[in-house]
C-alpha cells in the first residue's frame, strides 16, 4: 500500500509540475496588453497623411518586445520580422506644436518602466502621468541610437490612470513601444464619474424632411434663389458683428440688414443659421486670426473667448426666444435699435472647418482650443464669463460647433474635445448641441458611397458620448469627373448637369435615410473661378442662373414640406423606395428612384395604392414645385416611370386641385384709371391716348424684360426702356382671370418714392415698395394672396420701367365648376355656400355671387338659382345624396 500511494504522489506531483500555469502576483510587474488601453494622439493636424503615422504604429509589434525594461534583448528571428520601417511621426510642421500622446489605462496601474525601439535620430521624449492637463513629468529618454532595443525604469513608480508621452515636432525616432507594470486597482466611482457622458438639456429642432434639405448662402443672394431651401447656413463674418467700440452691430454694410433678412426667412419658413466664421480686428488686432482671442491669450482658457462668446449672446438675445432679458446686459451699436426675442433663430455656428490644416496655426484649432471656446460661446463657460454664451441669453437657444473636415481623426478630434470638457467643467456636459461635418459621396453613385456609413458611426458616437447632440452635415459636394468633356463647359453639358441634379437629390435623400439631422450643400451659387466654378445650384453672383440641380431640391422641398422620414421601404427589386408621413395632415409621400448611374430607366414600375385614397405623383423639372399630376383613383396599383431622377407620390384622403406653375408672369387684361370702369381704358395691345392711363400701359409694355416665371432666370433680359415717372396717380387692372398672386417684379430706374397694390374689391393691401433700387430688377415673392381679380395700383413719387405680377389662376378657374355647390369659390362646400344661395335668392343687395360661384351655385343646371338648389345642397350637406349623384344633377 504504502509503495503504490508513494507512486501515485510522484505521479500527481510530476503532472503537476508538467501542466500548470505559473500564477503570477497581483503586484508582478509583465508586459502590459496595449490593446486594452486607449491610446490617442494629441497632435491630430497631420493624422491621415500618407507620409505620417500615427501612434497606432507604436503598438503594432508587441509579441516581438523585450521581456522587461532591465533586459532589452530579443532574439534575433523576432529582431528580423519587428518593423522597422515606421517611427511615430504624427506631425513634421513645427508651428503646430509638439507631438504627443496619452494613455487612458482603464484602471489604476503601476508603471514600473518602457523599452523603446530607438530606430534613428535624436529627440528628446518626456514621460508624464497624473491627471490630463495637470501631468506630471516621472521619466524620459533620449533617442540616441541606432536600431536598438531600450528601456527606461521609473525611478518611483505610482499608480495611475493616465500616460502621456510627447517630443518635440518631428521624427520621433521611435518605432516600438512597450510598456510594463501591475494593475493596482479597478477605477473608482469617482474616476468613473470624471470621464463619464454628462448629458445636457437640449431642445430638438425636430425639423421636417423638407427644412433638413438646404445649401449655404449669403445674405445678398435672392429670395427667388434661396425659395428652393429648406434651410439656409448663412455665411456671416464674426468680423462684421463688431465695430470699432466694441458694440454688436446687426448690418452688413450696404447688403441689408440681419432683422429684415432672418425675418424673410422665417416668414417662409426656411430654418437658418448663420456660420460666424473667422476672426475679429477688434479682439485680435490687425489681420485677426480665426482664434479669436486677444494677442498673446491662453487658447485654451474660456477666458480668453470672453468677447466673441459675448457677441454669441447678444445675437442670442435678439434672435431667440427669451424675451425676459435684462436691458442693462444688451450692447448694441449706435444705429441698431436694442430688441430681444424676436424668434427667428434657435441655433448659431460658432466657426468654420477649425481643424482645416491649409491656413496655418493661427486658423487651426486644436480639440482643446475649440473645447474652450465652445464652452464659453455655449454658457459663458458654466456663467463665469459675464454676459456670454448663447445659452446665458436663451436656455433653448443651440451652439452648433463649426463645421469640420471629415479627417480620419475626427473621431479622436471629438473624444478629445469631451475629455477636456470632463476635466473643466463641473458638470462634465459636451457644451455643443450640434456636431456638424463637412462630408459627402465619395463614389459617384451617393447610395454605394461611404459617406452613409460615416453618418451612422457619428451617430453612434453621439449616442454613446454625447446623447441628445444633433448631427449636421454643413457643406458637401457631388464627385463629377465621370461627366466632364474636354473643351465643354461643364454649365452647357446637359449630361452633367443631369446627372448633377440626381446625384444632388439622391444624397440628400440618402443622408435622412442614414439619419442626419440637417443638411446643406456647398452652395447656393457658384463662387468664382477653378475649384468652386461649378459647385452651385445656381450660377454665379448677379446672375443666379437656376440650374437643373436647383429644381431638383425646389422640388424635393415643396413635396416633403411637413414630411418626416419613416422608413426604408426598398424591397431588394432594384428600386429605392423611401417614405414620408406629413405630421400636419396625416398625408404620406413615397420616393422611389434607381441608385444607378446608367441611365437606366422602368418605365412602367407597379406601385401600390392604399385604397379609395387620391394620389399625385411629382417629378422635378420645369417649375419649382415640380410637375404634378393626378393619378388614377380605385386601383390596387398604378404604373409610373422610375428612373435615377427621385419622384415622389403623395397619398391623401382628400382631394386636391392640381397647379402646375405657380408663380407664372400675369398679363393684365384691362387698364383704366377710373374705379367704375369709366372713361378711357387699355387692353395692352396699343397706347392709349390719357397720359395717365399711358403711364401704367408702360409698366406693362415690355413684357419680355420681366422673367416668365418669378424664379426664372433674368440673364439676358432685355433691358426695358420706357421710363414711367409721373407721381400721384392711380389705375385699377382688371386680370384675365381670378388669381392667386404669389409676387411682384419690378424695374426700379431713378430716385426713391412710393409703389402700392390692392385688391381694388376688398382694398386689402397686396404689396408695396419704396422704389429704393437703381437701374435694377426685383423680384419679391409674397404669400399667396386670396383670389383676385381687379387691382388697385397707387404710385407715389420715383421713376420705374416695367412692373409684373406674378401667380396662378384662383382654384375656382382650375376646374372648380365642377364643384358643385361652392358658390363662394372656397374650394369647399359648406354651409356657408348655402347662406350665400339663400340671401342671392332673396335679392340680399349685400351679396353678391360671382359668375364662376353662380355656376357652381346652380345645383340642377337649369341656368338659374333658385330654391330647388339650395334644398339639394342642403341635401348633400346632410348626406342623403352622394357627391357622384349631387354632382350628376348638373350633367
């Protein structure tokens, strides 16, 4: 017995020895697994550039490292697989500053020592731990060999969370890093807390479908070109809000003024924000850098932001939508009336690309650069900077951070930017409300390009990081090498500018189905010569030529007005199909399109209809609102041509009129000077004899220097030549038909004066102008007016050649005598059609019908109103008959 357990126990004690894992002490210093640590450069100008590397190639060789900072050897057939070809080289352009790079252990670790891979060159290295921005120096080497394995023992190692390595600007010799030691602790609550996601309370724009289509712009282009976006980013210098007393002013020279310009706007229902881009004379100085801060201020101290985050405020302050603020705190320049909450801005962008390379360091911001500033532009940095912030004059009010390149380093650009907002502000909040990009296709397909995946990840960064920010994509552009001619100009090749006009549309529809909050294009007008000579919907400054791509977003934006993405409904058949619900009505919209670039084109594609319910497909193209046309009722499915071109369906309940070409020039059909209809008149067709009435038959004259429609190109126009200069007299227009009047052109010639126009049957005014313009052509679009059909056109003083109207026949002209019953031409039938059939009936001498509402009145078609036809409207209103047999009584 006792010879067989001895065996056993040699048995048990050689399987012991043979099999098990050496159990190593929690305080024994190894090799530490880099992998699970997160290392980021600083120093991100340069990250990206093929001749750089990153500090990712430190850490790349790690299962070829010496065994420990005292015994730097390695064997040879590991020595000759190790790479040595790639040093640490974030950055060669000194202005930038050093190079460096932090560690975040992901708990308490003790460092005890580093071996370097010293490759070549000498630089100097520093090694720091503590806290960020708070580092402290426990080590350093210098690189003063040649390809050889070293290390560096720290003299009294400590635990800590955080690393930082940095040199001086340049090669930094290195090619390899290990780093050895224990871990000590997991992290605390407290360390926990510090780098954790802070979240901010921040009020959703929650625009439509429509408002997050836009382009960038400026505040001289016309409203006739801007009317195609649903959201404007205005250009707008940081230079231009400062006089030279240090005031806030809110004019832009001789272009117009900020009120006016955002109050237009708004009042069509166009989401802007103005991008107050570059530097201040008055804070920095001559020749004012994009870091606006005084000469020789800490770029990373809020403090130091103090004026351009309280000019932030003061725009704040009268845009928003606080009107509880204290008077004392506005600082308004001499000409600028003092006014606040006005409501026509929720957000501003505090600059532009800050971490372009191009311009030097002066225009370069670091992460902790624009972390400072946003921090002072969003709260005045927690309410230490005095009247600041755009969050100090309007709790809702948004900071959108400038719009930045989409390096391959935006990512750490942002990580950085939270960790110094951990570190100083207490409440640890990413002060932004919107991350902003400038992206778009890479490939000339937008549906194949990266840019959508792109989108996504930033979304999930935010999600996870910075929960409730928005994401805007501020500039993009469409890559278009694969439609260019030699020798053509780019504007005159129609295959371009198709494939331009699909290939805008279609990436602004993939970017909502990827889920961006906002987007727009660079930009609204051409700019100049070379790089940016095509880059707009439109043509250049003073001409504004639309081009096809401009009808294509008019149309996407009248379409999707109200609309918001629900979903991706594609169905692996080759045909994108996307689809809208209208939150207003309950209306739904489907988009449908071939993400090729061929060509392609099915021409009867099956689409199918929900029921009893009215659709209306709208293709892009010849107006701004796109073509409509009803399509057939009482179907399970309809045919329409689907190609690269984006059209849409609308689904309704109800029925609507179709107008296709709103904002149609208007020929007067009949002038005359008296309000009865008396004396002399003009049809147009010949000058009339009455020197008045020839005054307004001028205005009218040259038809043909007036554009066809209000939004139509006006290059090449002829100049018109008869002058109309006669002051304090008056004509009533009679129009061809009822109308809707939609805007008003004129050309403006000499001197400043008076210019009014009235519904000469309610004496409602439509429209006026000072006549403040020289020998120019202005074009203003109004809100629909209520049907019309005789004017009242006063003239004060001043001189003009050519006045238009511009609009589309009233509803009622549009095939509303088939509408039975509607005999105030509403566009519905009610009750109140009947009391204006009653009191017509009873020769009510306060009432009168128009000769359309007469037709519509005569229910059963015997040419007269009587009785019988209110009893069988009153009928239809009650429901005892059907709309089909109300409106048969007629045929």
């Amino acid at each position: 017995m006792k010879t067989r357990s001895f065996s056993l126990l040699c048995a048990a004690v050689l399987a012991a020895s043979v099999c098990a894992v050496p159990v190593q002490a929690a305080d024994t210093p190894a090799l530490l697994d880099v992998s699970a640590f997160t290392v980021r450069d600083e120093n991100l100008v340069y990250i990206g550039a093929d001749y750089l590397n990153p500090v990712s190639v430190l850490f790349n060789d790690q299962d070829k490292v010496p065994a420990a900072p005292d015994s730097t050897s390695v064997d040879k057939a590991l020595w000759d697989v190790t790479d040595r070809t790639r040093n640490w080289k974030p950055n060669l352009q000194s202005e930038f500053g050093e190079d460096s790079f932090y560690i975040d252990l992901g708990a308490n670790y003790v460092i005890i020592g580093v071996c370097f891979l010293d490759n070549n060159g000498v630089q100097d290295w520093v090694i720091e731990d503590g806290e960020p921005f708070a580092w402290e120096q426990i080590g350093g080497f210098t690189t003063d060999a040649y390809q050889v394995w070293r290390g560096v023992t720290i003299e009294t190692p400590r635990a800590t969370r955080w690393l930082r390595f940095s040199t001086p600007c340049g090669d930094s010799g290195v090619a390899e890093l290990a780093l050895y030691g224990y871990k000590e602790s997991e992290l605390t609550d407290e360390q926990k807390a510090k780098t954790g996601v802070h979240r901010a309370e921040i009020t959703p724009s929650n625009l439509s479908a429509a408002q997050k289509i836009g382009f960038n712009a400026f505040i001289d282009d016309p409203m006739t070109a801007i009317m195609a976006g649903g959201n404007v980013r205005e250009y707008h210098n940081f230079s231009w809000l400062y006089d030279d007393e240090g005031h806030v002013k809110f004019t832009q020279g001789t272009w117009g003024d900020m009120d006016s310009f955002y109050a237009a706007m708004k009042a069509r229902d166009i989401s802007i924000i103005p991008c107050f881009q570059g530097g201040s004379s008055y804070i920095s100085g001559e020749k004012p850098p994009e870091i606006a801060v005084p000469k020789g201020a800490d770029t990373t101290d809020p403090a130091s932001y103090a004026l351009h985050a309280q000019a932030l405020y003061q725009v704040a302050a009268r845009y928003g939508s606080n009107t509880d603020i204290d008077p004392d705190t506005l600082n308004v320049a001499d000409g600028s009336e003092p006014k606040v909450g006005l409501g026509l801005l929720d957000a501003v962008e505090n600059s532009n690309e800050p971490n372009k390379t191009w311009s030097g360091k002066a225009n370069f911001f670091s992460p902790y650069e624009l972390a400072a500033m946003c921090s002072a532009d969003y709260d005045g940095h927690e309410g230490t900077i005095p009247n600041a912030g755009v969050r100090q004059a309007d709790p809702d009010f948004r900071l959108a951070m400038g719009g930045m390149l989409n390096t391959a380093s935006l990512i750490d650009y942002l990580e950085e930017m939270k960790l110094w907002f951990n570190y100083h502000r207490s409440d640890g909040v990413f002060a932004v409300d919107i991350i902003n990009v400038h992206m778009g296709p890479d490939t000339y397909n937008p549906e194949d390009s990266g840019f959508t995946e792109r989108i996504r990840t930033l979304k999930q960064w935010i999600s996870e990081n910075a929960p409730g920010c928005e994401l805007w994509i501020s500039e993009f552009e469409i890559p278009m090498g694969d439609c260019e001619e030699e020798g053509v100009d780019n504007h005159n090749n129609e295959t371009y500018q198709l494939r331009y006009a699909q290939r805008v549309a279609r990436t602004y529809l993939a970017a909502l189905g990827a889920g961006i909050d906002r987007m727009t294009k660079f930009q609204l007008r051409d700019e100049g010569e070379g790089v940016y000579y095509n880059s707009g919907l439109t043509t250049g400054k003073g001409a504004w030529s639309k081009k096809l791509a401009w009808y294509y977003t008019a149309c996407m934006t009248n379409v999707l007005r109200d609309c918001y993405f629900a979903a991706d409904l594609s169905t692996g058949d080759g045909v994108m199909q996307y689809f809208f619900i209208n939150r207003e009505n309950g209306n739904s919209v489907m988009c449908y399109w071939l993400p090729t670039n061929e060509g392609k084109v099915i021409e009867q594609y099956q689409v199918q209809m929900p029921g009893p319910s009215y659709a209306y497909l709208t293709v892009p193209g010849k107006y701004a609102e796109g073509t409509v046309t009803e399509l057939p009722r009482g179907m399970r499915s309809v045919s329409i041509e689907v190609s690269e071109t984006p059209v849409f369906v609308t689904i309704t309940n109800t029925e609507k009129t179709v107008i296709n070409g709103r904002g149609q020039y208007i020929k007067p059909a009949l002038l005359c000077t008296n309000a009865d209809g008396s004396g002399e008149t003009c049809d147009l067709s010949a000058a009339p004899a009455d020197s008045k009435l020839n005054q307004f038959y001028r205005m009218f004259d040259e038809p043909d220097s007036m554009p066809e429609y209000i939004y139509g190109d006006t290059a090449g126009l002829k100049t018109p030549e008869t002058n109309v200069n006669a002051s304090g007299i008056t004509c009533y227009v009679t129009l061809p038909q009822k109308s809707v009047l939609t805007g008003f052109g004129i050309y403006d010639t000499y001197g400043t004066g008076s210019f009014e126009v009235y519904d000469a049957d309610t004496d409602a005014l439509l429209w006026s102008s000072s006549l403040g313009s020289y020998m120019s052509r202005s074009l203003s679009l109004t809100d629909d007016s209520a049907p019309v059909e005789h004017l009242k056109i006063v003239k004060g003083g001043g001189d003009l050649n050519e006045f238009a109207l511009y609009g589309y026949p009233a509803p009622e002209q549009q095939g509303s005598a088939n509408l039975r019953g509607d005999a105030d031409c509403s566009g519905a039938v009610n009750v109140a059609d009947a009391v204006i059939m009653a009191r017509f009936c009873a020769e009510d001498s306060e009432i009168t019908v128009s000769a359309q509402g007469k037709i519509n009145a005569d229910c059963s078609g015997d040419g007269n109103i009587t009785a019988e036809d209110i009893g069988r409207l009153l009928e239809y209103l009650a429901g005892l008959i059907s709309q089909e047999d109300f409106s048969r009584d007629a045929a």
